[in-house]
C-alpha cells in the first residue's frame, strides 16, 4: 500500500511546498537575526528552531501524505472532542499562556503549542467527513445541516474567548465553504450565511477591544505611535522596498521598528528586502496552491476527499488573504500568520500536515486514473 501510494505522490506539488517552505526559513533567518541577536546573542536563534519545526513538519507531511486519508476521516470525532478539550485547557490559568493581551498558547515544560492551529485542521476533516455522510439527505436542514454547526458555533465561541476575532472567523469561513461545497439547499446556505454575518456583527461590535481592532487600521496615521505605529513602519518597510527591494537583509525596519518582523509582518519585510519581485513569488505560490488544489478537489473520487480538500485549500488561501491584508491596511490586524512563510512552530507543522492531505489525495486520484 505504501509503495503503490509513493509511487503515485504527485512529487512537482511536493517538491514545490517544500521550496516554498524553504523561501520561508531564508526570509525567517532575514527578518529575524537582529532581534534574535540582541536578545538571545545568537543571529540564528530564530532560524534554528524554525529549522527544527521545518523538519518536524516534513515528517508529519511524509506520514500525512501515506496514510490512508480514510482513516484519518474516521478519526473525525475524535479530533473534534480534542479541539475542545485544546480550547478549555488554553483558557484554564496556570495552563494557558498569555502574550500580548491574548491566551492562545499552552506550556508544557519548555514546549509552547498554539491549539487553534490544530483546531482549523481538525474541523476542516470533521466537516468534510460529516457532510460527506449526510449526502443522502443534505436537504434536510434539521437532519442533514444543522448539528454540525452546532459543534462549529461552540468552537467559534471558545476562540472568541482568548481573545481571537480573527482565527475564528477563519474556521467560521474555511468551514462554510465546505458546506457550500456539499449540495445543501440554496435558500439553506442564504440562511447560514446572514445568520453568521449578523453574528459576526453582534460579536465584533460588542466588545470595545474587538471593535478597535476592526477600525484602528482605518486610521493608522491619526496615532502612528500608538495604535497605527505597526501598520505605519509596514508602510514605510512596503514602500521603500520598491521594485527590486533593498537587497536580501538590508531591510531597516526589522531593526526594532516593526513589531512581529519575523511573524504575521514578515511580508513588509520581504516586500522592503526584494520589492515587487517578492509579491510576485508569494502571490504565484498562493495561486498556483489554489488553482492545485481545486484540481486535486475536482478529481476526488469520494465526496469526503472533495471536501477535504476545498476545505484544506481555502483555509491557507484564506489565511494568506487575511495575513496579507493585514500587511497592506486592507484588513484588521488579527496577529494571523502567513502560511509556510511567517515564524511559528505550531503553524509550519500544521500546515505542511494540510499539505500532506493534499498530496495524498492527489495521490489517490492518480492511482485512481491509472
């Protein structure tokens, strides 16, 4: 089984998100060795420990891209009662770290894990999975919709808690497309959709913190040193950056000015070290995932692997989006990192275990053909 699912891995896809992940751990080492210096006096503390990530992720991707994509969907509710129980515990004191105002991370001896990376997989295979099996009555909305959104709405409401506007909006849009995606009634996904825009609404405009910030970023220069001070040296990191950039590591902004130089902003300091040249590299990157894995979606031959992969798809586009908007002042700071690229063990592992699905099920579609 494994020899035939090796032979038929689609290795170009592979070989380009390891690539990929490669660029990512040169702009990591780039962005970071000033403050990985001044801190820790050692220019590639950052670097390194990403590299140990990097390899970690590899061997998830190795061991995703093998097994059976069946088998990890008949771990569905299983991955479903861990996400909650990830979720409680991160809020639990003693047990739950908290940086920057938020409680996202959980410590265990010197490990730091951040649970809603795992959390967007686990519910993108839990709704693939489920709605996979509701197909012979996807037009009951009581029987065939609604439970599973049931489960979503508790795990919306837990991210809400760290506090995490923007990764539950995330899981709130990745999981959506799924059920786009799955045949449900039209007038039942009309449904759906103004009853999440309207509780988007309600939850955003209801807390001062979360409202503040879905509107600072509007007015970046009204306080560029207090709430706009970010986004402003990300403008003038963009901005300096021109067509060709300033050359790979000569970038000035990472020097202290810009804060998270190395995580979520790591794309300002691209666009100031390589220019235009650097958009171009990651916008191809971020297309070329789409366009392959709505291909690999397409050729499934089960509906559960279809959804998998939509679902896995978007949610690094839609992550990419966001991070990307954020970068630009398009989009509210949300402190989400850019897939494959930002600094940030639990997000490279788990991320490079979203493309290993995707390759085992382009994998299995080979197979199939031939």
């Amino acid at each position: 089984m494994i020899v035939k699912k090796l032979k038929h891995i689609d290795y170009p896809f592979t070989i380009f998100i390891l690539l990929f992940a490669l660029f990512g751990l040169v702009m990591i080492y780039s962005a970071s060795f000033p403050m990985s210096s001044l801190f820790y006096g050692d220019a590639t503390y950052f670097f390194m420990k990403q590299v140990q990530w990097f390899v970690i992720g590899f061997i998830f991707l190795v061991i995703t891209a093998i097994v059976p994509y069946e088998v990890i969907g008949k771990l569905s509710a299983l991955l479903v009662i861990a996400s909650v129980v990830l979720l409680i515990l991160v809020l639990v004191p003693g047990v739950g770290v908290e940086r920057n105002n938020s409680q996202r991370w959980i410590q265990l001896s010197t490990f730091v894990f951040q649970p809603t990376e795992a959390v967007k997989l686990f519910m993108i295979i839990y709704f693939a999975y489920i709605y996979a099996k509701k197909q012979s009555y996807i037009d009951q909305f009581k029987k065939g919709v609604l439970p599973p959104l049931i489960v979503l709405a508790i795990v919306f409401l837990l991210v809400l808690q760290q506090p995490d506007l923007g990764t539950a909006t995330m899981i709130l849009l990745s999981c959506g497309i799924i059920v786009a995606c799955s045949g449900v009634r039209f007038r039942h996904l009309i449904l759906l959709a103004s009853i999440a825009v309207a509780g988007f609404s309600y939850f955003a405009y209801s807390s001062p913190y979360r409202l503040e910030r879905l509107t600072s970023f509007r007015q970046a220069f009204n306080d560029p040193l207090g709430d706009g001070y970010q986004l402003v040296n990300s403008y003038i990191a963009i901005g300096s950056g021109g067509i060709w950039g300033n050359g790979l590591g000569n970038s000035v902004q990472k020097l202290g000015y810009l804060p998270e130089a190395h995580t979520d902003f790591i794309m300002a300091v691209i666009l100031e070290e390589i220019g235009v040249v650097g958009l171009a590299i990651i916008m191809f990157s971020y297309l070329y995932i789409m366009f392959r894995g709505v291909r690999i979606a397409k050729q499934a031959p089960t509906m559960f692997a279809k959804l998998l992969a939509v679902g896995l798809t978007f949610q690094l586009i839609i992550q990419a989006v966001i991070n990307l908007g954020a970068v630009s002042g398009l989009l509210p700071i949300t402190g989400i990192t850019l897939p494959f690229i930002s600094y940030g063990g639990s997000s490279l592992v788990f991320t490079m275990i979203t493309a290993g699905l995707l390759i085992n099920i382009s994998a299995t579609n080979h197979h199939k053909v031939n």
